[in-house]
C-alpha cells in the first residue's frame, strides 16, 4: 500500500514515549550560533544595502534599467551556483569551513565593490559576493540546527534569520546617514568587510557541528564538541548515543548517497520537495523584490527626493527585523505551520493592498496638458506616459505640480531631463510619478513585512534545516537554497521588466496570486516539525519504514578513551540503550 506523504509524529499518546532530555543551552552553544549568524548578517547585509547603494550607483554611472537589473541580480546569481556546491562541500569538509570560506569571501567582495571604478569592476565585487552569500545561507542554518538541542532548535536556527533582516536594517540606516556623503555608496558596500573580519577569527576557535563529526567516523572529536556545546551535567552519553544509532541506520545496507539517493528514498523525495517549495514560494511571493528594490518602489510611489527615499526604505527594513524578533518569540509556543500558513495568507492580502495602492496613485495621476510632437509620448497622464516608455515633466507651483509633458527618454541616461524640461527649469521624473497618496504604497510594503517577516521569512530555513536525515542534510538544504536563488533570481531580474509589461498595480498582483496559490499548497502538505528529534523527522514523511531495522548493537556506548570527555555520564552502566524502533527506553530518564 502507498505511504502518505505525510505521517503523524508518535507522541506521548502513542504508548512509545521518547525520553527527553533536559534543556541544552550553554554560553558555548550562544557564542557558536551568534559567532555562525554573522554569516547571515552579511547575507542581510549585502542584500540589503543594494537597494539603497543603487540609487546613488545608478546616478552616478548612469545605468540602464538592464544594468540596474544586472548588478542587483548578479549577486542572487553567483549565490544559486555556490548553494548547490554548498551542500555537497558541507557534507564532505564540515560545515565549519563552508562558513570560514563564505566570510573571506564576504570580506573581499565588499573591498572590491567599494573600490570599483566602473560598473564592471562593481559587478564583479556583486559577483564575489554572491560566493559568500550563496555558502552561507545554506550552510549557517545547519550547523546552528545540528548544534542546538531539540527543545532550542527552531528558536536557534531563527537566530540566524534575526541576523540576516538586522544585516538589512543596518544597511537601510547606513545608506541613509551616507546617502548625502561624497562617495557614500563606496563606504556602504566596503563596511560589509569588518564583520567578515571578526567572524574569521571567533568561528575558528569554536566546534564543528557534533553530528557531521560523527557521520564521518569521528566519535571522540564529537563527544568533545557535544561537551563544550552542553552545561555541566548534561547527559553527553544519551544524545551520542541517539546521534550515532542514527547514523549506524543510515550507513547500514545503504546505497551511495547524494542527490540521486535522496530522489530514490520516498520519505527524503518528499522531504526535498517540501523543502524546495517552501523556498520558491517565499521568493515568488516578492520579499527580495521587497528588499532589493525598496528606495525604488517608494520612489516609483511618488518620493521623489532620492535621499528622502533611501530613509524612507530603513523603515520596511525596520518592520522586517522586528517581525523576525516576533516569529523568535513564537516558533517554540505556535509551532512552525500555523506560523508559516498565517504569514503566507497575511503576506497575499498585503501585496494586494500594495497593487491598489499604486492602482490609486495610477488613476489619479498628474494629467498631460501640454502636448509634444512625439507620437509614442502622446499620453493623457503620468502614470501612462511612463508605461509608454516616456518621461514626465512638469512645473511645480504653490498649489501643486502642474503643467505635465511627455517627453522622450535620453538614451542610455533615463535619469537626464530632455533638453524642453531644463529649458523650462521644470521637474523631470523619469520612473516616478507625483501622486496626493504616495503613503499608501509605502503602507503596504510595511504591512507586508509585518506579515511576512514572522513566518515566511525564518521559517523555510528553519525547516530546511529540520527535515533531511543527517547523510542528506548538507545536501538538502544546499539543494533547497538553490531553488531559493533560482526563484530569487528570476523575480530580481525580472521585476522591472514585469513593470514595464503590466504596471506596477500588475505586477503586484501577481506576486498576491502566487502568495494565495503557494498558501493553498503548503496547507496540505505543511506538517508540524516543532520537538521532533531530528533523528526521527523521517516519520513525518512516512519514512519509519525506510531505512534498515534498527537493532540495539548500533546504540553500544561510546569508546572508552571518550570516557574523560564524557564526564560521570560517560560510565557503562549508565550507557543508553535504544529499542529496536529506534527509541530510547522507557528506563532511561536523563539524570
């Protein structure tokens, strides 16, 4: 008979209790996660700083709409590639220096942008960057899971995404204390190099992930991790001995592993399809279009001082961040499917008020009253002058903005007013509009955030990270990262092109389409990963059955000589054993 897709985990009402274990937060454990989030700082960071660096960047070399798209996208690029040779790295060399090599190369891109002297050498530092960016968001929330306790791990792993939208927010109020400086978009894109510097030196002196080491035969290195990971006291022994049962299942009877293993066992095919679709349907639903191109869609809303846009854009950062320390509050209390499916219908209704927004700001336009001799730019207002492909021009007078002109665009400088506007010492607004509710897009994009940020946000790493068992899990959430660039860079490269085929109201609502079309799928095949050992995440997916018959020889006791990392858990007698199911025993309650 076929297996579900997904399968209720036994709890306490199953007659199969599973001993637990007592709380496992330490300092240790804190510095490693902090030491290991500076990796998704970095990844906020350089995502985030984009959006306010490009509307001094793009004045400056005077960049076409498809070298703005370039340089933004590139980065997301360079992270798809370097997400699918993450995991691989990950499970081969450790997490560790996946994450070391991600911070070197955060350091340098940041150099190399900041010192660019043409929009090539600036693509190029965008393209380094995406190496660290791609290494790290696949890497950091694994480690941070395989580290922490059961009870810690969805609080943990959210941890990092704290630091990625913190990384975003530090970037917005930097851009806008730099916006007015000579040169500021250099000192917004080189800052990124002094975190990079100080994670260097902090992760090498911190422990490897103590699940990787025993996967690859390093039992005692474990046992050591485990213990500098653990307060005193903490039965070492018991979550060893859980770890490498598990590992004794997987490596039993088993075929090469992979990605082509991983599509061949049901329960991990499941898994990664899960995995997968939560990261595509968190990019498609707009967030990076959000962060990448906030200064420009509140500019497009009718902002038309760039600096007071730059400000402006620190306050959806702001709300991103703040979201994030809400869903860190609730992830261990909800639970990560009410929280995900909330956020994903909050996250719909709030791009649909976005798209209206500009839908009001579109029907009440400025109108064209002066005509033009151009045929293309013989538009009846603003808002239809620039889908034609035009600029608009007009006078500012003490009861408004008046006397509007469609006027073709300078090739290869759109931001350039024609020769007609200067002469009349008039305002040239090239991809922007002025509009009386300019507020009410800026409104929208605040209330998308406060949507998003809780669950949408933290939550596809979170259970990334979660729900691979341990020979694909580098692989895993490499591979679902990889879908998150991939859709990431479609919307990034295709977002103001989409604006320029539909509108800004339709391309809005689009994103709301995809966001209830997104919702509609996870709430049936969402399951609650919430306390679930990561040893046991396989029956979610109905995959008990999968893997060999467990037996009580894999749960032997650690090797003597890791008997003086252990401590006074360390002793024979008090050795954990594991029933055939996989289980610890009933007897077996941690001291």
């Amino acid at each position: 008979m076929d297996r579900p897709l997904l399968s209720e985990y036994p709890g306490p009402d199953d007659g199969q209790p599973e001993a637990p274990l007592p709380p496992g937060r330490c300092a240790m454990l804190y510095l490693l996660t902090a030491m290991s989030a500076i990796g998704g700082f970095l990844f906020g960071y350089d995502t985030g700083v984009v959006s306010g660096a490009m509307v001094l960047v793009r004045a400056e070399f005077h960049l076409s709409d498809t070298w703005h798209e370039l340089i933004v996208s590139a980065t997301v690029g360079t992270a798809w590639l370097l997400s699918m040779a993450a995991g691989p790295l990950a499970d081969r060399l450790g997490r560790r220096p996946v994450i070391l090599a991600a911070s070197a190369a955060f350091g340098a891109g940041a150099l190399l942008a900041a010192l660019a002297g043409s929009q090539q050498t600036l693509l190029a530092g965008r393209l380094v960057l995406g190496v660290g960016i791609g290494l790290a968001s696949s890497t950091v929330p694994v480690l941070i899971a395989e580290a922490a306790p059961a009870e810690a791990r969805g609080f943990l792993t959210t941890v990092n995404i704290a630091f990625t939208t913190g990384g975003q927010l530090a970037a917005a109020l930097l851009c806008g204390a730099l916006a007015d400086v000579t040169d500021g978009w250099r000192w917004m894109m080189g800052v990124a190099a002094l975190p990079a510097a100080v994670q260097l030196p902090g992760l090498l002196a911190l422990p490897e992930s103590p699940r990787f080491l025993v996967a690859r035969g390093r039992r005692s290195e474990a046992a050591a991790a485990l213990t500098r990971l653990r307060p005193a006291g903490f039965p070492v022994r018991t979550e060893l001995a859980r770890v490498a049962a598990q590992c004794a299942r997987e490596q039993r009877g088993r075929r090469a592993y992979g990605p082509t293993a991983m599509l061949r066992r049901p329960a991990v095919r499941r898994a990664l399809l899960l995995g997968c679709g939560l990261q595509v349907i968190q990019q498609l639903a707009g967030i990076n279009t959000v962060m990448y191109y906030s200064a420009s869609i509140i500019q497009m809303s009718g902002v038309r001082n760039p600096t007071t846009a730059i400000w402006l854009a620190a306050l959806p950062a702001a709300v991103n961040f703040a979201g994030t320390l809400v869903g860190m509050a609730l992830v261990e209390r909800v639970g990560r499917r009410p929280l995900t499916l909330t956020s994903l219908l909050g996250t719909a209704g709030a791009l649909a008020l976005l798209a209206a927004g500009f839908w009001v700001n579109a029907a009440q336009s400025l109108p064209v009253t002066v005509p033009v001799e151009f045929p293309q730019c013989r538009q009846y207002n603003c808002a239809s002058c620039q889908s034609a492909g035009c600029g608009f021009c007009f006078a500012e007078t003490l009861s408004g903005p008046a006397n509007g002109s469609c006027l073709p665009l300078i090739v290869g400088n759109a931001s350039a007013p024609p020769a007609e506007c200067r002469a009349a010492h008039q305002v040239w607004a090239a991809d922007w509009c002025p509009a009386p509710h300019s507020w009410l897009p800026v409104l929208g994009l605040c209330l998308y955030l406060v949507a998003f940020a809780p669950g949408m946000g933290p939550m596809p790493w979170t259970i990334n990270a979660e729900i691979y068992p341990a020979w694909a899990r580098g692989s895993g959430s490499g591979l679902a990262a990889s879908c998150n660039w991939l859709a990431n860079l479609a919307v990034s490269l295709t977002f103001l092109s989409l604006v320029g085929a539909l509108g800004r109201a339709g391309t809005f609502v689009l994103y709301a389409a995809v966001a209830a079309a997104g919702w509609l799928l996870l709430l049936r095949w969402l399951p609650e990963t919430r306390g679930v050992p990561l040893e046991n995440m396989a029956v979610l997916f109905g995959g008990d059955g999968d893997d060999p018959p467990l037996d009580e020889d894999d749960c032997e006791p650690p090797p003597e000589e890791d008997a003086a990392l252990l401590g006074a858990d360390s002793s024979p007698e008090g050795s954990p054993r594991l029933s055939v199911d996989g289980r610890l025993t009933p007897d077996l309650q941690p001291r």
